[in-house]
C-alpha cells in the first residue's frame, strides 16, 4: 500500500535525512537545514496538502527549496529519493552507533573515515585496542568515554530519555490520529508512567480496521526490524533503535486495552486479580463479565468497577497504590498548571545563555509569579561562577527589575552553591554575609565524584548542617544513559535534611530528574519537601519543569509538598524561616 503522508511522517523523514548527511560527512549546514524544517513542519498548525497547495510550506520559516522539493516529493509519490538514496549508502551500524553516549554524526563519520569503523561492534574493537586516541580530535580520555559509553549503551539497550521519546511518540500517535481507519490513539506504556527513561513507545489504537493501520504503520519511513503479531499488533524501531509498539483493538475494548497497556505489569496484575475476584475478566480486548463485554465510558468507569478510585498512571508501579484506592479517592497530585515559578535557573552572568532580563521575560510569558535566579557561586569557575562582586552586582539588577517589574513578576535572589570536597558550602566562613544575603541557597556537588559513599554521604551531611542552605540540588549528579551519580546513602541524606529542616530539590532537566521519583514516598514522609527546578539555562529551558511535575506526581506529591506550586507571599514566608 502507498504511505499516506502526514506532516509527522515528512518531518520524521526530513529529521532521518538530516543525521543520514551528518553520518556521511556533508556539510554541516545542510544537513542542519534538513533538522530545522523538520521542526517547522512540526509546529505547522496547516495540514501538509493545503501546506503545498497553498505554497505556504515554502515560506515556513527553516523550509527551504530542497527540503520543500523532498515534502512534495513524499507527498506525491509516497517516498523520497533522496532518502532513499541516503539510506542505501549508510551502512546500518553507523545509525547504530548513534546510541552511544556523546557520539554523534559528525564523529561517527570522522570515525568511519580515519579507521574504517562501520559497526558497534568494530568501534568497541578499537577502541580496546587503542586506535581511537589516534584519529585527530579523539585522544586517550575521548577513547576510554567511548568505551564507557558503548559499555552504557549495552546496559541500557533501546532506552531513551523523555524529550527523544515523547517526540517520536508525538509523530507516531498524530500519524496515527490522521488514519480514517482510526477513532481513537493514546499514548501508553512508559512513557505515559513518565519513567525516568523509556525502553519502547507504545502506543494503543481503536479500530474497525486493524490490518489496514498496522500497514499504514509498518510503512513508515525509517521504520526497520519489524515484526507483525497478528493483524492487530506490530512491533518495528526507528533506525536508532528505538522499540515502538502499536496494538489495535475494536472501540468497545479500547478503555481496558489502554489500561494494559499503560501498566506496569505489577499493577494490571492487582487489576486482574481484583476482577477474578468479582467475577469479572479483564484482557486486551475488555472487561468481560459471562461472556459479555462490560461498557465502559473510561478508565475511571473500569477502576470504579473493581471497588477502587481512579488511580493515575503515573503512580501505576504496584507501589501500594490499589490498596490505597481501595479505601476512598487518592489525594490529588501536583499538576503542571499549579506551578507559580522556579528557583534554579542561570543567566549569562555565569553559564547561561540569556541575561537576566531576558529569563525574567520568559517566565512573564508563562505566566508565572516568581522566578528565583540561581547561578552559579566561584568554586564554579569552568561554569563562570559568580565572585563576591559580581553577586553583588546582580542583587542591584535584581532589586531594580522588582521596583519596576516586581507585582508582575518578583525575582528571588539565589545561588546555586558549590558543595566543597569536605563539604563545606561555597563562601561558607569567608563570607557568611554573602551567603546571607541570599532568598535560598541551593547546595549542589560539582565535582569530587571519586569520593566512597561513605565521604560523599558524609561531605552532603555537613552541606545539610549549614544554616544558609535551603534545597539540596540534583543530589547524586547522575546523568541518565550517560553517566551514574555518586555513590550516597540516600535514607541517611534524607533523614538528615529532615532534621535541618533542608528541603529537596527534583531537578526536572530530562537528562538528571532526580532526586528519583522511588525516594519521595520516604522524603514526603519525613517531612522533606520540595522544588520542582529546571536547571534552566536559557528560556527554553524553563519548560523543562513539565518533566520535573512528572517525578513529582509518581512520588506521589500533591501541592503542599511542592513549594513552587505556593504562592508568592507564602513562598516569601517560605525563605523567611531559617533567617
């Protein structure tokens, strides 16, 4: 069958052609120009025909005329000569490596060309054998990263983290949305638990026409590996490796098909098990009841029908959330639109990529009532780290934007500080009143990741004793798929910023999220609280919280245990306390 093209599909395509010329060595530029009219195509709010019926896809601003030829081509004949060309030359391996932490195209190309290198299996070879450190722009520390990351890339084989993942999720499902054949299609699995990293997207689709849309989906472009299950489900990944899943059921079973699919095993094993024991059924294709198909209206209607109170698929890990819904609704869970501001974000005073100013604009466009700016303090200095002075500097800038802007937006003055080798807090006894003179001071390690857990658990332990600090930042450090934190005895960090009455922060950047969403349930428990922080470093980068709201809410917290869902007065009261 021909491939209907969407504007998922060509921007999908057009993404593919971009990293296909980076793997073969083109010029930079182009195949960047192939990456940003993907990303028009994708905020495009016209349909693809009338795009290129109306000749408003050649004015979309990052379109140009060669990437426009290859969306009308697609669009004409259902594929692209181009790509394929390209993907005929590209030997499969090279995509393959695309995997590896920190190895892009453009080295993967250099790789190919100096030693010949096509598989993962031949870049692990030589780097073992030490002829990476030999190729210009390597050396011996890039070599030993690389093994490191294909070592990384084993142990976590088709994992993706949240961005990459809800991106090919969003063209897949609005693919799939746009099939007539469709009525319905969700996103579920992972992704839609929002763990931390995902192994597959998966994806539940209701219709009358199974066959016809598991070949629609089988047809994508850059889709390889595939395997149908029947004519109602189909496995096949991207070319990077990444694992998708579409299983089609008829509209009447679609509401328990979702909740299967969403999982966690674990818990649609309780689910199961609850309808035995009311003499119910519950499978792929419905809750049965002798032989019939119970109607139900949504998830809320099927959970009502097992004797428990919806339960949010965030929370769907068999971590005592069925027995809890089973004794009345569940306490309602911190949501994006309850966020009122941040607190850990960097200008260009130290790391950042926007001033000041420019930050707080942002936030004003999100509607938000606060934004705490917190760069980086001197120990920092590869992260241009703020001396006494320029802190002092940017408290005046601060103080003068709240006398012009501050009933619009209030800026709080913070830092991120540097969590010393012995644990001393930076400017810690050489300038209290500094530290003083912060809103909230957020204790962060940078460095010394080599310590035993013993030192490191001990070294956070006297950060938390400091009277100045008000978050523990990113506690471990860790990197997801690129880098593990350091070693910590989390119970004993927690009980301890209980008892200094420290809170913690969950750094919503999607490569750390953390402090992981299993430690909440003991932190809230304690006490502990939080706040939900994008380690922004430019605007953008602000929008990073969404993923943080997603930590908060499978650790179970509502808006009381996240202060930046609070409002301003009471968030001033808030940084008021340990004065």
């Amino acid at each position: 069958m021909r491939l209907r093209v969407d504007r998922y599909i060509a921007a999908l395509v057009l993404d593919d052609i971009g990293t296909l010329l980076e793997l073969n060595g083109a010029d930079p530029f182009r195949a960047g120009a192939f990456h940003a009219a993907a990303r028009a195509l994708e905020r495009a709010e016209a349909e693809l025909e009338q795009l290129v019926g109306s000749g408003a896809l050649r004015r979309l601003p990052g379109v140009g005329a060669t990437s426009a030829r290859v969306v009308e081509e697609l669009l004409r004949t259902g594929g692209s000569t181009l790509h394929a060309e390209l993907r005929e030359r590209t030997p499969p391996g090279m995509v393959e490596m695309l995997a590896v932490p920190g190895l892009g195209p453009r080295r993967i190309h250099l790789l190919h060309e100096a030693l010949d290198i096509e598989t993962l299996e031949e870049l692990e070879s030589a780097a073992q054998a030490g002829r990476i450190a030999g190729v210009s722009g390597f050396g011996v520390r890039t070599q030993q990263k690389i093994r490191e990351g294909v070592a990384f890339m084993r142990s976590s084989v088709g994992r993706r983290r949240q961005p990459e993942a809800f991106q090919a999720a969003g063209r897949l499902l609005g693919f799939l949305e746009g099939l007539p054949e469709v009525s319905e299609a969700r996103l579920a699995g992972e992704l839609r638990r929002r763990l931390e990293t995902v192994g597959a997207v998966e994806l539940v689709v209701a219709t009358k026409a199974p066959a016809a849309v598991i070949d629609a989906f089988l047809s994508l472009p850059g889709i390889v590996r595939s395997a149908r299950q029947g004519d109602a489900v189909a496995s096949a990944s991207y070319a990077d490796g990444l694992p998708l899943r579409v299983s089609c059921v008829v509209p009447e079973g679609f509401v328990a098909a979702w909740v299967l699919a969403t999982g966690s095993e674990a818990h649609v094993a309780g689910l199961a098990a609850r309808a035995e024991a009311a003499g119910l059924r519950l499978s792929a294709d419905g809750l049965w009841r002798d032989g019939r198909r119970v109607r139900l209206k949504d998830e809320g209607a099927l959970y009502q029908r097992l004797g428990l109170s919806l339960v949010p698929p965030e929370l769907r890990e068999a971590e005592g959330e069925l027995e809890a819904a089973a004794q009345g609704p569940l306490p309602p869970l911190v949501d994006y639109a309850d966020l009122r501001g941040c607190f850990h974000c960097h200008t260009s005073a130290s790391d950042g990529k926007a001033t000041l100013e420019e930050m707080a604009g942002a936030a004003l466009d999100r509607g938000w009532a606060y934004l705490g700016i917190a760069d980086h303090s001197q120990a920092a200095s590869y992260a241009g780290g703020l001396t006494p002075a320029q802190v002092r500097e940017q408290h005046a800038a601060i103080d003068a934007w709240n006398r012009k802007h501050g009933e619009e937006l209030w800026l709080f003055k913070g830092i991120e500080a540097d969590i010393l080798s012995d644990g001393r807090v930076d400017y810690a006894g050489e300038d209290d009143d500094l530290l003083a003179s912060f809103d909230y001071v957020v204790a962060s390690i940078h460095s010394g990741f080599g310590q035993g857990e013993a030192e490191q658990t001990t070294r956070v332990r006297r950060a938390l004793a400091d009277p100045h600090v008000t978050f523990l930042g990113h506690p471990t450090g860790r990197l997801l798929l690129s880098r593990d934190g350091i070693r910590l005895d989390l119970a004993a960090v927690i009980e301890e910023a209980a008892r200094q009455r420290v809170d913690i922060e969950i750094n919503a950047n999607p490569r750390r999220l953390e402090l992981d969403w299993r430690w909440w349930r003991l932190a809230a428990s304690l006490g502990v609280r939080t706040a939900i922080n994008p380690d922004a470093h430019s605007p953008a980068g602000l929008g990073d919280v969404a993923y943080g709201v997603g930590v908060a809410r499978k650790g179970g917290l509502g808006v009381a245990e996240v202060v930046n869902a609070w409002g301003l007065e009471e968030v001033r009261r808030y940084f008021g306390r340990r004065g």
